[in-house]
C-alpha cells in the first residue's frame, strides 16, 4: 500500500514539477533558446506575489490576477529589449546572458527581501485534505497544482492548433527566417512567446510559493527540475512536460520510500536513464533546426 | 531598348529597383542593379552561379539589406522596411530551398500566410488559404503533414503559401531546380495561371527553356553586373550574355 501512496503523492507533485518545466519548454520549445534564470524567475514570482498579497491585502491566489499581466508585460519587455539583440548567434549568447540575469536577480531578491525563508498564505487551503481511505488523504493544494497545469496544457494545445498567433508561433519555431516571408515579424512573435512564458512563470511561483518556503537562493535547484523534466519529456515538447512531472516526481517519492536520503538522486537517475534510452525525451516535438 | 522594356516605362512600374549594391567586404555580390517590372509582368533571369541573382532577390525581398540603392513598390520606398512588412505589401518572394514548416499540416502553412502575410481574418484568411491550395493542386493532401512532401509537393507548397500572401509581385528563386520535365513543365504551366491573374512575376532560373516560356523580358547578371535586359530571344543572342556563359572565344566563334 506504501507504494501506491508513494505514486498519488508523486503524481500530484509532478504536476509542480511541470509546472517549472512549461515555463523553459516553451522557451526553448518557440525561440530555441535556454533561459538559465528560469529558476530564478520563478522565485522572483513568489516573491512578487508576496509583495503584492502584503501590498494590497490580497490572498495569494488572487494576486494572480495582478501578476499574470504585470508579468506578461515584463516577459515581453525581457524578448524584445534583451533577448532579441543575443538572436542568430547560436545557443550560447542566450545562456551567457541568462545565467548573469541569474546572479543579478538572485542578488536583487537577496537585497530586497534578505535570506529569510518565505512563505506565501492561502489559509485553509494548505491544510486541506481529501481523505481517500482511513489512513491515507491528499493535499487539495497539490491536487489543485496538477488541475492547473492540466487545464494549462489543454489551453495551449488549443491555442497552438486553432489560433492564428498560436499558428504563428509554431511557425516561428519551424523557421524564423522564413516566416518573414510570410508577413510574420519573428522578433514580435519572441516578445509575445516570452510574455506568455512569463505569466506561467507567474502562475508556478505562487503554486511553489504556496507549497513550500523559498529564499532568494532557491532559483537553481528549480531550474534543475525544470530541465529534468523538459528532458524526460521532450526538449521543446509542450504536452510532454506533464509525463516529465510526473516521472520525475513519482521517481523522487518512490526513492523516498527506501530511504529518504534518495528522494533527490532517484529523480536524477530517471533522467539520466531517459537521456541513456531516449535522448530526445519521451515526446520530441521539435525538430532539428539546420 | 525593346517593346517590353518601353511599355513597361510607359505608366507608373509596379516595382522599380534603382541601383541596389551588396558588398560583403570586399567582395562586390551585385553592383548597381536597375530596372522596372510593370504590373502583371514577367521577368527572368539567367547568369551563372555566383552572378548575385538570390542575393538581388533577396534584397528586394527584404531578407538581405543592400548597401545602396532603393527598392520603389506601388510608389512607395520600401528600401528600409523589413521582409515582414514588403510581404504584407504585396512583394512575395519564395525560397530556392522549398522550407515548410515540416511539423505543420499543408492546410496550415497555407492558413499562417494567409492571415500573416495577407493580413486576413480567420474567416477570409481560410478562403484565401482553401483558393491557393486549388489553384496549386494541393487541397487533396490539405491534411499531411508538410515535411511529408514530395519535392515537387514542396515547390507547390512553396508557390502556395506565397499566393496566400496576396501578392502583386511574385519573387521566385529557381523554383523548376530539381524537379523532372514534366514536373517543369507542370510547374511552367502553374506560373503561366498565376500571371494570367494579374500577378507580377520575377523568376530566376537555370532551366532557360522553362523561363523562355513564361517570361516576356529576360535580365542576365554575371558577377553581380546586368549585361543584358530585354526580350528573351535578343538577350540569349546577345554577346555579353554568351560571353559570361561560354566565354571569349566561342562567343566571338559563334558570332562569326
């Protein structure tokens, strides 16, 4: 029996963990680049969402409802002014400049809010359990992160088959240059990309924030699950980020089980056994670019 | 010089280029470059590999920037305005490689032109879509997935996305390369529709016989210089032309 409640928590964290892995899927997943500071974007969320729960006395749920566009914008902002001037040179000008994004906002949440470890509020809901037999009940918070990025995921599938920006985007992705060919300014398009990127950013933080504590210096290890995951699934595949969580998160829960001491390095080797099997992920949806 | 080339002078050029320059160092890829294309024209051209053909293309279609000279559409300078914004203006150019978008359906490729490059709602952009694919003989395969294409399906993709576009000027780099001869003269025959709708045409092709057929004025370039613009039949007869392609001697030989 230990073993199937090992797997319900597992499942229902990997939909945390794919949540952090949306985020840099669809980064690399449109633009093809690596947003090292991903991890630290996303603490930066549940530090903004902190911020503004305090400011305006909001729960921090609701704090979305400010977050998600302010993000947006931000997100945008972040493409067109800083990540658009590092295109066309390959892969390394967008890590290089993401990983000292890193250190800047790591140092500015540090110098902004101290080391002090957060946590974001929502009352009841953290405790909340659904008792599914005597002596087992799971988390309603958790049960809610994996509806959310279900919800998430079927959104974006429906957006990127039947929108014209969705279209424009995958388009964008196949080939940059050619789409100029056809009216589409992939620079805009990256902007758009990145803002949208950047409000699951915002959605993920306040889920994190809300399910555990975080402090200026939590970006990195985030960002390693979100690559775990992004492997697992697929390099850029959108859809694959939930079977990613989920691996990822039933393979830490079930190394817990045999000694807790495995809960991290069981979810490394899932990975590293998905890179050794399956390099390109469970779900490759992007191709090779020339 | 010719009919054509007076008749197209006569009223206002659809396109005029003036004097388009691509230096890449000190090499010197197209040098001073003019000439009209009049609305509903088709014009060819012919030189050898490395005249600067894609690259005068290119810069008229906006891909590449040229160093001097202007690029005049429908009265208009476009000479500083991106591939993006020319595309929406109605000047269209193709790519010699055919490059799909492989993961999306042809229906798709054919929609995201249309209601990008030919700024179209959802509704118009699917008509515009649904007509390219008909006039290019793609409908029935409007479900496979592009990058499962023939090469002669891509070409026809390729053509299909830029009349998507709504173009009044049709830029298309060696669109017939590759392909057999009835698939040419398939290809010659899909060109020779698009023209009869009004659409203007700039072709450049090594298959001469394919451009003979469907142009009415032929450029040729060698090493980046036009040495020769005018009716088909006078500029393959000209000298400067057999020059660059068979040199000196045989030129003057021929001549003789």
């Amino acid at each position: 029996m230990d073993i199937f409640y090992a797997s319900v928590n597992g499942v229902l964290l990997g939909g945390l963990y794919a949540l952090y892995g949306l985020g840099l899927a669809l980064t690399f997943g449109i633009m093809r680049t690596i947003n090292l500071a991903h991890g630290d974007m996303i603490v930066f969320g549940s530090f903004m969402s902190l911020v503004v729960t305090r400011v305006l006395g909001l729960p921090a749920l609701a704090s979305l409802v400010v977050l998600i566009p302010a993000m947006f914008l931000l997100g945008r902002l972040f493409q067109e002014r800083v990540m658009n001037r590092s295109l066309g040179e390959g892969i390394m000008p967008s890590i290089i400049l993401t990983f000292g994004l890193s250190v800047v906002i790591q140092n500015a949440l540090l110098l902004t809010f101290s080391a002090d470890r957060q946590t974001l509020s929502a009352g009841q809901l953290q405790t909340m359990s659904l008792p599914l037999t005597e002596d087992f009940a799971i988390g309603v918070l958790p049960l809610m992160t994996l509806c959310v990025v279900i919800v998430l995921l079927i959104a974006l599938n429906w957006f990127f088959r039947h929108t014209m920006l969705g279209r424009a985007f995958r388009a964008t992705s196949d080939d940059p240059e050619v789409v100029a060919l056809m009216g589409i300014d992939p620079r805009r398009t990256y902007g758009l990309a990145m803002g949208l990127a950047f409000a699951i950013i915002a959605i993920t933080g306040v889920f994190m924030g809300l399910r555990t504590n975080f402090a200026p210096f939590d970006g990195p290890a985030r960002l390693i699950f979100a690559f775990e995951v992004i492997i697992i699934g697929g390099m850029g595949s959108i859809q694959g980020v939930l079977i990613g969580g989920v691996i990822l998160g039933v393979a830490q829960t079930m190394g817990n089980l045999v000694n807790p001491a495995f809960f991290q390095l069981s979810g490394h080797v899932a990975t590293l056994l998905v890179l050794a099997i399956r390099p390109s992920g469970l779900f490759p949806e992007t191709i090779e670019r020339d | 010089m010719t009919q054509e080339t007076s008749s197209a002078r006569r009223g206002e050029p659809l396109l005029s280029v003036s004097g388009l320059c691509k230096r890449y160092g000190a090499v010197t890829v197209v040098s001073d470059v003019s000439f009209d294309l009049a609305a509903g024209e088709a014009i060819g051209v012919l030189g050898p590999n490395g005249a600067g053909k894609t690259t005068l293309l290119k810069m008229i279609g906006g891909t590449v920037a040229a160093n001097a000279g202007t690029v005049t559409f429908q009265g208009q300078d476009l000479t500083r305005l991106s591939a993006e914004a020319r595309c929406r203006a109605g000047l269209v150019r193709t790519n010699q490689v055919p490059a799909p978008f492989s993961l999306m359906t042809v229906w798709e490729n054919a929609l995201v032109a249309a209601s990008h490059g030919g700024a179209l709602s959802r509704r118009a952009a699917e008509d515009r879509a649904h007509e390219a694919l008909l006039r290019t003989g793609l409908l029935d395969r409007h479900h496979s997935t592009a990058g499962g294409l023939s090469l002669m399906g891509r070409k026809r993709l390729e053509l299909s996305r830029a009349l998507a576009c709504g173009p009044k000027a049709l830029l298309l780099d060696e669109i017939a390369g590759g392909l057999s001869d009835y698939e040419v003269k398939e290809l010659i025959d899909l060109i020779a529709q698009i023209r009869a709708s009004g659409v203007a045409i700039i072709w450049i092709e090594h298959i001469v016989h394919a451009l003979m057929s469907s142009v009415s004025r032929l450029i040729a370039l060698d090493f980046g210089n036009k040495i020769a613009d005018g009716a088909p039949r006078d500029v393959i007869e000209s000298e400067a032309f057999r020059r660059a392609y068979f040199g000196d001697s045989i030129a003057t030989a021929e001549l003789a």
